[in-house]
C-alpha cells in the first residue's frame, strides 16, 4: 500500500481521482489562500449549526415527519 496517495472524488462526475499527498495539499492551501473565495472566520460556528438542526429533528419529530428509532 502508497500511504502517499489520497483518492478522492472529482469535482464533477462520479469519478473517483487518485493524488499524491504533497500535490493535494500544495492544492488545497493554494486555494484556501484565495481571498476573494475564502474567508478566516473569528469563531467555530459548529455549535450552532449542531443546536439549530437538532431544533429541526425535533420539529420533524413532533410533527411524525421522523421517529426515534435507530
């Protein structure tokens, strides 16, 4: 097994792309630099999203749109 490789899908199509791990990540750092694209955020914003989509689940639940089963 390359532990130098990282397979990944495409941007388009059901296409999966195998890359070298420098070049992903050269790549990836090259675009997360782009700040016309990206933008450094102060805070994490995850807790947040987390409480508003369990407000959602259990909107859904009280309405028996879902149940509580696993």
């Amino acid at each position: 097994m390359n532990n130098n490789v990282i397979f990944t899908r495409a941007d388009k199509g059901n296409i999966i792309m195998a890359l070298d791990d420098k070049m992903y990540v050269s790549k990836v750092t090259e675009m997360l630099q782009d700040t016309e694209t990206y933008e450094v955020i102060k805070r994490d914003l995850t807790k947040g999203v987390v409480t508003s989509l369990r407000g959602i689940l259990v909107k859904w639940r009280d309405a028996d749109y879902i149940s509580n089963s696993k």
